[in-house]
C-alpha cells in the first residue's frame, strides 16, 4: 500500500509543470528502501531507485539480527539473546503456518516475564496480519520485477540490518538483477552516520533526529545519480 503511495506520487509529479518526468525516481532508507524497489517494481518508468540501510532478506529474519544487537548492545548474556530469539522465532514460525498456537503462546508467555520483554519487537506479531504479509514478502523477487536503475546501499555498522547476509543473497543472484549497484559505506550505521555510539544507534527515540553525515554516503549518492540521470 505504501508503494502504491510512492507511485501515485510519481504520477502527480510527472504531471507538474517544470519537472522533467524523465528524472523523477525513488529513494528510501530502512523500511523506506524496501518500499522504494518495490515502487520501483510497479512503476518501470522510474529514471532511478535508490534503497539505503533496506534489509535484502525476510522481515522476521532482520528483525532477529535486530533484536539481537539491541540486547546484546545493552550488555544482556547470551543465554538471554538466545531465549528472546527463540520466543521471537517460534511466533514467526506460527505465523507461517509451521508450529502450533498453543507454541506460539507459550512462547511469548516465557517471554513476558523477561524485563526485556518490551526491547525484543514481539507484542502484538501473533495476531497481527501485517506482520504475517511481512514475512512472507522476498525483496529480492520484488528487486528481479524491476529494470529501474537501482543504487543499494549499506552501513558498514548497520546494527538494525544484516549486511553481510544482504550483500551474500545479491551476490549470488546478481545475475537476476543486472540493473542493480551495491556498494557499503565504511563506519556508517544504518542512518548512515558516523561515530554514533551503539547505545544511540538503538534508540527508536534518537532516529527520529538522526540524519546523515558521512561524506561518503553524498559523494557515492551524487555520482552515482549523475552517472544515471545526469546533472
């Protein structure tokens, strides 16, 4: 639904005098980029995509690399990382039709009595169809729909995402996706920011302030978009 915003958006800017059509495109960072290929997917019209800090891999399994970091950053044991993502994984497996209600349940049960209960992501996913509709959503077939030049870009310090898991799944299907450059950018996080401490990088309250700043995130975003569209 979201892309098809990101579409009608297109539509109304192609019609608006002084903007040239043919350079019009997508960007969007986290969920944002995921969002981006897929309105690149449904609009083959777009000059470009641009998807920053956007998982290449299922919801439930960002999330899990996600929820690990958080507790680990916030200095939990192992021991407590591995029964967050056991709680978390047997819920997903429920929502994907593989395990029991009653395992899902008993699940977050155990979980509910953690005081890390609220840091793990997990109320709510049970009954909650989006969440399924999340799961089962491959970006890489959405990406293999689209012929839009497509910049894909990561953090190196990404703490929300898996990249090297990303970069691995592209990498072995890079043949399906010829319209597509990937590249990294060295100490950014996943606003692309630099020398934010982890603590920070976590807290949902702080990125709704973050904005980016490492240069060479602009001068990759920049060439990249001069090489596609021109200046």
């Amino acid at each position: 639904m979201l892309a098809d915003d990101a579409v009608a958006a297109f539509a109304r800017l192609s019609r608006e005098p002084g903007i040239d059509p043919a350079r019009i495109g997508f960007w969007g960072l986290s969920q944002g980029g995921w969002l981006t290929i897929l309105a690149a997917a449904k609009e083959q019209r777009a000059a470009f995509a641009i998807a920053a800090s956007a998982p290449m891999a299922a919801a439930d399994v960002q999330m899990n690399f996600a929820v690990a970091n958080i507790l680990r950053i916030r200095g939990q044991p192992l021991s407590v990382i591995d029964r967050a993502i056991r709680a978390r994984t047997i819920v997903d497996e429920y929502a994907r039709g593989r395990r029991s209600r009653a395992e899902a349940e008993a699940a977050e049960a155990d979980a509910k009595t953690a005081p890390w209960y609220d840091q793990i992501w997990l109320r709510g996913n049970i009954d909650d169809p989006e969440w399924r509709r999340q799961i089962s959503a491959d970006p890489l077939r959405a990406l293999e729909r689209s012929r839009v030049p497509t910049l894909i870009l990561f953090g190196q310090k990404d703490p929300w995402v898996p990249v090297a898991g990303s970069i691995a799944s592209l990498r072995s299907s890079a043949s399906r996706f010829p319209q597509v450059t990937v590249r990294v950018i060295d100490n950014a996080d996943h606003a692309m920011m630099m020398d934010v401490p982890p603590i920070r990088q976590i807290d949902t309250r702080f990125a709704t302030r973050a904005a980016p700043n490492a240069p060479a995130y602009f001068a990759l975003l920049g060439a990249w978009l001069e090489s596609v569209v021109g200046e």
